[in-house]
C-alpha cells in the first residue's frame, strides 16, 4: 500500500514533477477516450524515451499498480481507459519524426506523433505513409500500433502491421527490446506482428519504424449517389467482381449524410439514401478506364448521379465529409456507441437489415458508415447518457448488432480493436484453448494482468463494474489509499 | 433573461449545458489547440477544457484555481472549433467559463478586477484611451526608440519591454469616429469603416490605407459617429454584461441602411458578426443584432469583391492568418487571393501559418509565458523562411509579429494586408 502522495513523489522523481499529473481536476480529463467508458486514474506520467518509460513501469509493477498507455485518447474500443485505475502512461510528450530515410522509404518516429504529421512531412520527398485512420489529425502512431489501425485507404493498401517494419518496445516487464527492425522479414518469431494490434496489452512502443510510399502519380475520387443503401452495397460487390481494386470504398447512409453536410458543408447530397466514395490511384491511362467502368457499374445498379472530383481541393472535400461524419453526430445527440463489425461483402445487405431492424426495437436512431469494400460496418447508435437507463440500451442493443455481424460469420471488430467494451464476447468466436495460448502472450512479455487491465481478453471479474464517478472523485484526495 | 439595463451587473452565466453536451469527446480537435501542441496536456487542450466545465456543471469537481488556470490558459483562438465536426460552439462556451469565474474566482480576483476595470475605463472609453496610449504613439514614431533599443534598456523592463517590443514601427496619426478618410474620383458604394478602439489610436496608418484601397475601388469610406469599441476583449475576458453594453451602442449608432460595415481587425469582425448570438435575449435589439451581424465584412472579404486595381510589388511576403478572421470568420482565401493580384509579390507558406501567434487579446499581458512560447515557433518560422514583409489582418497579431521578427533576427517588415495592397498600388500608379 502507498499513498498517492508517495506515489507522486516516486514518479517524479523518475521523470520530473513536470511530467507527473495528480490532482483531482486534472486528472478527470483522462478518464474517458473516444468511447463512452470513464474511470479515473491516479497519476498520469508523461516519459520522455524508453528509459523512463520502463522506470515508470518498473515501479508500478513493484507497487502492483496497474499502467495503462495512452496515445491521443481518440480511441473507440476504451483501450486507453484506466479501467481499473492506476498510473496512465501518456505518451503525448514523446511527439519527433527522429528521421525520414527517404532512399530506404521509411521513416523513424516517436510514438505519440499524430498520425498525419508523418505524411506532411514525408509529401517534401514525394512519399507518404498509407494507413489514414478517419482521426489520422488526431490520434497517434504509437495509438495506431496499438490498435493496428486502419482508414478508408487500406482497402488497396493494407492496415498498419503492414506499413510498420520495426518498433521498439517497453515490455509490461519494463525492459526495453526491438521487434522487427529497419529491413522486412526479419527471421525468427515474429514478435512485431504478435505486438501490432495487442491493443497496448503488451507494452510501450517507444520508437516506431514507419514504411513510406511514394505518392500516387494520378488520383480520381468519385462521389456516387443512391436511393438505398442496398443499391450502393451490390454496387461495392460488383465493382470488386469486376477486378478493381480501388483504393478506397466508402459508404455513408442518409442519417450520416445529413449530420456531415450540416456540420462540415463539404457538398454531399442530404436527400440521397446513401453515397458511395470511390478512390482510384496509379498511372494515368490506367485509372481513367477504371474510374469510366466504376461510373458505368455505379448507373447500373441506380445511382441517380457519380460526381467527379479531379482537383486536390474537391477530393478533400469529399474526404473532409467522410472523417468528420462520426463526429458530426454530435449534432443529433449528445452521445453515440460506435459499432466496429466485419462481415463477408456478400451478406452486407443482410446484416444491414438486421441492424436497422434491431435499432428499431431498440428505440434507437443508428447511423451508418462503412468501409464498405472491406465489409467493415460502422452502425453508430446515437443517445443522451443523461437519461436514465439509456446508456445500458445501448450496450444491450450493441451486443445483438455485433452478434448478428458475427452470426453472418464476420467478426467483432475491423479496426477499431477489442478494447474493454468487447472483450467480453470473445468467447463468441474463440476456444478456451484459444483464448489461454492468447493470455500466455501476455505472460511471455511480463503481463501478468496489471498491464492495461480487462482489454482484449476477457478477464473474468474486478472489470466490469461501473464506475461511480462522484465517489471515485472524492476519493482522489491528495492522501488517499491508492 | 433580463436585458442588462446597468452595465455593472456581473452576469453568473455558465455555459449552456446543450452547448457542452454538444462534445462527443473524439479528440478530433487537440492537435488544432496551440496550447496543446506546446504542453502535451489533455486539460489545456479544448477537449479536456469542455470536460472542465462539464463536470463542473454536473457537481463533479469544485472550480479551483487549477480548473480556473486550464481555462485562462486557453488563447480563444477557436482553431478546435474550425474542425469539430460536432459544431461544439467553443468560442461561446469559453467566453461563459470565464463569465462563470468572474462571479467568483478561485484566484486572482485583484488582477481581475483590474483588467475588468481597464477594459470597461479606459479601452472603451475613447477619450481615456487616446490619453492613454498618446505617449505609447510618441514614443514609437520618435528618436528615442532607436537609442533605447540600442542601449538595451527594454530587455531590462520586464513587461514594459515586452510591450516596447510590440510597438509599430509608424503607427500614423489617429482615425476615430468623424475623422476624415480617402474619397474616390467617382463613387459607385459606399461603406462604414468600423474605427475600434486601439485600432484607431495605434494603427491609424492601417485605417486610412484601407480607406484609400476602398477609394481606388470606387468605395467611399466613412469613419461614422458614434461607434463604440466592440466589445469583444470584454466578451473574451467573460464581461458578458458590457459586451452587449457596447454591442448595443454601435447598433444605435450604425443601424439605419444596409451599407456595409467594414471591419479590418479580425477580432472586432468575428465579435460582431456574433452580436445576433450575444444578444439573443435582449427582446430590444435581438432582431437588430441579427440584422445588424449581416451587414458586417472583413476588408479582405470585401475588397476581394471590388474590381481589381493594378498593384506592383517585388518581395517575398508571407500571410498569417489571424484566428478570428481563418478560424472564427472562415476567410483563409480572400486575403491571399488579394495578395496574389499583386505584381511581383511572391507569396511564401510557413508551417502553422494558421496558428496562433501567442497575441490573442490580452492574452500576451495575462499569459506572457504560453504567449511567447507560440511566438517563438513563428520566429522560428520565419528565420527559416526569410520573408521580407509579414503581413496579417489584425492589430494584435501584427504587434505580435513585431516581436518576432525582432526575435528571429530578420529585416522583415510587418504590415496588415491593407496597408501592402495600399502600397503595392502606389507603386503600380
């Protein structure tokens, strides 16, 4: 037992008191990420360098406090949630490009960099780094790691694990390793691929060696317009069968529509029932043909209108609607549980109409965004967590739509990770058998279930109680028991 | 609620609980917040600043002096609210915290109470403003700026320095309200100039320039009676109740017809675009303010509209963009779409040339530490990039860069928009 009095003091002197946050009220900005979990840590840390991030963790693992990492706190699956408490270790501070090795096409950065900066500094030497998460303004590479996190590009191009060639890590041990390095296909277990997408269960990347691209000669990005949501979803199987590969596919349904044109005026058409946003990329001749058959496969299947953007403007206005839809809902509730759900393309009409009549019953209104070439569907089931029972519907009606994804042989999450709010359904899709060779991962980098707590595997009790937040702030005096 | 018919009442109005809610916590804004990107904390990011005044609001935790801290450390710059897609009103969410605070600050109450009295007595006071601020003119037109400078005696005068270093160098004679401007040979519109408070003491240079623009597109300008200070330093500094106090009196004085008001301080333009908004329950003059708001453009904004006079001048020129005219006002193309008329003017980007300079208000006096921080990041910019001429459209910002292109150590000039197309069409003549 220590006071959190002593528990600052050690932490400071690990990392100077500059770098520790501990009071009350700074602390309750923490306690959430982009999701609707909420728990207090209490202390926050901000390390500069894998020394003092393995001195932090070393220490919390001799006081048998649990650590939690966190990037930018735009999380969607609570993985950045204190759940139970603890020292959050914030890697906001840890934020430099190290190196941009422009002849191998990589590039060396800290963890808490925001993902977009990576590119605006690549596009001065014509590259560019591929997974664009909707939040890439925000959220973190270090976060991206974590998650193994995706965007509407990684259709064509593939998800982080495959653009990130080495990371040096902070194990929950506290010791410092390298997974992977700066050359692909490093020999041996590939413990850099086990440490993408552990959802910081693992450990701390610490410096992260990105794979850059050169950017596209040609780029066309269309803008289809449909009545129904079906339309546009039999038109993402056929352009698929048709032998394209588009860069992006994304679908957005009228509720969303609407809610990203009042917040973010990017031009979308808010009577339509859904839009498709098609992205093709590569050598010129090539693309126009495809982008000519995509326009022909679109009018096929009734769209009433395929707009064209050929300038860099006009694309980012089209793409300015697509990241900023989530948010956007913010304009017709004060809250929304955003759904991550992966199904086979084939059976996307189908799940959709299970969606839709579960929200129904539910009482609930769901908008829907999909990365749709994927099958990766995105209902966003919107509410007030101020009246009373209305947070405890939504999980509920959650929990069927997911099921329902996973029925139609999908999975429980595409990109935006396991977290604290699903880890209770892996069962669903995983043996005991699995779920054990899974928790010995852990085991084999130092977790022994103290290091970011109740996430990805579901970790029997002590996690899924509600937090009581008054009670939990007046605890949190500078003396109390930590 | 009541019409504030005293302007001495301070008004408790903490933000609106719909407007808070409006926060759906993505994050999507904390690389936008300058205070953020210079300190890594969630708590001076405009995210964790709602969560403040939510839980605040919802009894969660006290208003202490840390939460009041995290709130005065914000620049009101409102970049966040540029790219919240939630449409969270962030600017109007500030501006009632700090209303929230002034009822009963946790700290600093004196210094308060102080700069309530400055912004109420002195800068919307014309006649005591212009008494203060005539030696501050003298001086930084006159010889012995050059010798003080020389000897170093500022650096050694602590926030007095810092001021000297913010001073223009031609501040020009005054424009207030009645004083006579540039009329052209043949009119074909005409329009308010809006005169402001340390606008028209300090930068009289930038209101007749931009007089004299607006005369060769054929616009007469008239510096009309009346017209009071904005309003938008006390509405900022949470003194809601004088803001509309002020809001209400150049309503009086401007209303009437539809000729434009010309605003060409991004923060003066921005507060009044919004006076429908802070005199929404003002039964008296809500329709009015609304009507009022309407008429109101930026100079860049409406010269933008005038036909296009030739203009010549060969420098190297990068364009700041201040936060209310980029993030508040949405003008980032106008002024470089002005800028690029002009002969041989060649127009350099820098990085975070839409980020706060660190000016915001009073922000520099109140927060001299984050201030200099952010102005630091601009000389830095700027000695990478050597311009000859930093241009911007806003009295504070343009004091700002004074500073820093003093601390980068680089010959620039700094000019407001008005006065480089003012002399870019001198030279063309």
């Amino acid at each position: 037992m220590t006071t959190r009095r002593e528990l600052v003091a050690r932490l400071s002197a690990l990392v100077g008191p500059e770098n520790v946050v501990y009071r009350a009220e700074d602390l309750i900005v923490y306690e959430f990420d982009g999701t609707i979990e909420k728990k207090l840590p209490h202390a926050v840390v901000f390390p500069l360098g894998a020394e003092q991030v393995a001195a932090v963790i070393r220490l919390c693992n001799t006081l048998g406090l649990p650590v939690t990492p966190r990037g930018a706190g735009t999380g969607l699956s609570g993985g950045s949630v204190p759940t139970r408490r603890g020292v959050v270790i914030g890697t906001s501070r840890m934020r430099r490009i190290l190196e941009i090795d422009v002849e191998n096409r990589l590039a060396v950065v800290e963890p808490g960099l925001p993902n977009i900066q990576l590119s605006e500094a690549a596009a001065a030497h014509g590259l560019f780094y591929a997974p664009d998460p909707s939040s890439q303004k925000a959220c973190t590479i270090g976060g991206n790691v974590a998650e193994n996190a995706g965007g509407p590009h990684c259709l064509a191009l593939g998800v982080t694990t495959n653009h990130v060639l080495g990371v040096e890590v902070v194990t929950a041990a506290g010791e410092i390793t390298w997974l992977g390095g700066r050359v692909p296909d490093a020999f041996g277990y590939d413990l850099r691929g086990a440490f993408i997408g552990s959802e910081g269960t693992l450990g701390i990347a610490t410096r992260i060696v990105c794979r850059l691209l050169p950017l596209p000669a040609t780029v066309i990005t269309l803008l289809a317009i449909f009545d129904t949501v079906e339309q546009a979803s039999t038109t993402v199987s056929a352009i698929i069968a048709a032998g394209m590969v588009p860069a992006a596919m994304e679908m957005m349904d009228r509720m969303t529509l609407q809610a990203a044109e009042a917040g973010l005026q990017c031009g979308y058409p808010a009577d339509a029932g859904a839009v498709l946003l098609l992205e093709l990329d590569g050598i010129d001749e090539v693309i126009a043909t495809q982008a000519a058959r995509a326009r022909a496969e679109c009018f096929e299947r009734g769209a009433s209108e395929v707009r064209t953007a050929s300038t860099p403007a006009e694309r980012e206005l089209l793409w300015k609607g697509r990241k900023g839809a989530i948010g956007s809902l913010g304009r017709i509730a004060p809250n929304y549980y955003i759904l991550d759900g992966v199904v086979p393309r084939s059976r996307l009409v189908e799940v959709m109409g299970r969606v839709s009549e579960i929200s129904e019953r539910y009482g609930l209104k769901c908008a829907n965004v999909f990365h749709a070439g994927d099958g990766n569907l995105h209902p966003l089931l919107l509410f007030d967590e101020r009246v009373p029972g209305a947070t405890a519907n939504v999980l509920e009606a959650g929990e069927e739509m997911m099921r329902a994804c996973v029925d139609a042989g999908g999975s429980l999450t595409g990109e935006h990770g396991v977290g604290f709010e699903k880890q209770r359904f892996m069962p669903w899709l995983y043996s005991e058998t699995d779920i054990e060779n899974m928790s010995r991962i852990r085991r084999v980098f130092g977790n022994e279930g103290d290091f970011n707590p109740c996430k990805l595997l579901p970790a029997g009790t002590g996690c899924g109680e509600t937090a009581h937040h008054a009670a939990a702030v007046r605890a949190a005096g500078p003396d109390a028991y930590v | 609620m009541a019409s504030d018919a005293s302007p001495w009442p301070v008004p408790a109005d903490a933000p609106a609980p719909d407007d808070l809610s409006r926060c759906v916590h993505c994050g999507l804004c904390v690389n936008a917040c300058p205070t953020y990107a210079v300190t890594g904390l969630e708590a001076e990011s405009p995210r964790g600043r709602i969560h403040l005044a939510r839980a605040v609001d919802e009894g969660r935790i006290e208003l202490t002096a840390a939460v009041q801290g995290h709130w005065d450390l914000c620049l009101q710059c409102r970049a966040c609210e540029a790219v919240c897609p939630s449409g969270v009103p962030y600017g109007r969410i500030m501006e009632h915290v700090r209303a929230q605070v002034a009822a009963d600050p946790p700290s600093g109450g004196r210094a308060r109470a102080i700069r309530r009295f400055v912004l109420r007595n002195v800068i919307a006071r014309p006649a005591v403003l212009a008494l203060a601020v005539a030696p501050a003119r003298w001086y930084a037109g006159s010889p012995v700026r050059a010798i003080v400078r020389r000897l170093g005696l500022a650096a050694r005068l602590g926030r007095i320095g810092a001021l000297e270093a913010q001073l223009p160098r031609h501040p020009g004679r005054p424009v207030r309200p009645g004083t006579r401007l540039a009329k052209p040979h043949t009119v074909t519109g005409r329009a308010v100039l809006f005169t402001g408070c340390v606008m028209g003491e300090l930068f009289g240079g930038v209101h007749r320039a931009t007089a004299r623009v607006l005369a060769r597109g054929g616009i007469a300008a008239t510096a009309a009676p009346g017209q009071a200070c904005c309003g938008a330093l006390q509405a900022h500094d949470g003194d809601l109740a004088f803001a509309r106090v002020l809001a209400r009196r150049n309503i009086d004085a401007l209303e009437g017809d539809d000729t434009t008001i010309v605003v060409n301080s991004a923060g003066c333009g921005a507060a009044m675009k919004e006076y429908g908004d802070l005199l929404k329950d003002d039964e008296a003059y809500a329709a009015r303010a609304v009507a009022f708001a309407t008429r109101v453009r930026d100079f860049a904004e409406f010269a933008a509209t005038l036909p296009a006079t030739a203009a010549r001048l060969g420098a190297r020129v990068t364009y700041q963009d201040p936060c209310h005219l980029a993030h508040a006002q949405h003008i980032r193309h106008e002024p470089r779409a002005l800028l690029g008329r002009i002969t041989g003017c060649e127009v350099v980007e820098t990085a975070g040339g839409d980020m706060c300079c660190g000016a915001a208000g009073i922000y520099s006096l109140t927060q001299p530490q984050m201030s200099a921080s952010l102005r630091a990041r601009k000389a830095e910019q700027f000695r990478q990039h050597h311009p000859d001429i930093v241009v911007t459209a806003n009295p504070g910002c343009q004091m700002q860069y004074e500073a820093a292109v003093r601390e980068a150590g680089i010959e620039a000039r700094v000019l407001h928009l008005a006065e480089l197309i003012d002399e870019a069409q001198r030279n063309a003549r």
